[in-house]
C-alpha cells in the first residue's frame, strides 16, 4: 500500500489540478527540482509486452500464470484492486467501470529487474543520461539521494505517469501509475 501511496504522490507531481489528501499520504512528498517536462504517448509506456489498460486476460496470456494473486477492497479507490505478483513484475488492476465485476484492467505496474524493457529500449541498469535520450527532459523530483525522473503519459491533463527511480545514476525501478479518480 505504501507503493501506491508514493505512486500517487509523484503522479501528482505532473498533474497540478491534483490535489493531494494529506490523510491518506503517510510519506513526506519528493521535492521537486523542476515542474516542466515531458508528456509521453501511451505507446512508450510499458514493460516487455505490458502496456497500460491491458486486461488481466491479456496479461496472463502474455505472462502466464502469477506467482501469487491477491483481490482485496481499497477505501482509497473504492473499489477491489488485483495483484498479480510474477517473478520479476508486479501488476495492480481495477475492475472495469459499467463491466462485470470480475473485469479487471492494469493500472500500475512495476519492476527492478533487466529483463523488462520500455518500449523505446530503456531497462533497469541503464543511465539517467540514456533515459533522458530516449525519452525527453522529464519531471525531476529528489527524495534524499533517490532521483525520480517522471513523464506525463497520454496528454497533460491526464494524471498518468511512467516513473524512473535513480540511484547512483542507474535506473533502479521502472512504474507506470494512473491516478485512480
């Protein structure tokens, strides 16, 4: 939960009509060294063959089965979220709005591992210098001597974000998050 709770706090750092509920963000917010950046089409936005929207159907079909699945209610959300744990990704979808219950779609996915590539060729391991070539300037925001370079995806309004996590000038941990409204 602490995950999603960040997520949504550096999904906030792009979208300036978000207004933060202090009572459900535990962790102090990142700061922010710059607010102008990159807003990326959803085409650059996934991990191997994942890609944001994608139904749990189509991300078992691609992944196989998960490790472990977990469906449980979110005050927060207001609804269940699902978590697909595989070996080297995590996965969180939402039941789709006006579908059966038992339809669920990816909004957030996460990994630490190399073998998951972004769509234009960014892994973990890779440099801060090679994410910024191959995606444009980003968001910045510091938390300690962790950098977080965040791109805007889909149009600026949208509060969706692909998320890079730098320490020591390598890509530690790629997400993407949709802030759930």
């Amino acid at each position: 939960m602490k995950k999603i709770i960040l997520i949504t706090a550096l999904t906030g750092l792009f979208s300036l009509a978000l207004t933060a509920n202090q009572g459900l963000i535990s962790a102090q917010s990142p700061q922010i060294a710059q607010t102008q950046g990159a807003i990326i089409p959803v085409a650059k936005a996934g991990l191997g063959k994942i890609r944001p929207g994608m139904s749990e159907q189509q991300v078992r079909r691609i992944l196989g089965k998960p490790t472990s699945t977990k469906t449980e209610f979110s005050p927060g959300v207001g609804d269940n979220i699902r978590t697909l744990q595989y070996p080297n990704i995590s996965l969180y979808l939402v039941p789709y709005v006006n579908k059966p219950k038992n339809l669920f779609f990816v909004y957030y996915f996460v990994t630490r591992s190399s073998k998951f590539l972004t769509p234009t060729g960014v892994k973990v391991g890779d440099t801060q210098s090679q994410v910024i070539k191959a995606y444009g300037k980003p968001y910045i925001s510091k938390e300690g001597n962790v950098t977080f370079l965040v791109y805007g995806v889909g149009s600026p309004d949208s509060a969706a974000a692909l998320t890079f996590r730098i320490e020591a000038g390598k890509v530690t941990e790629i997400q993407y998050s949709e802030q759930l409204l």
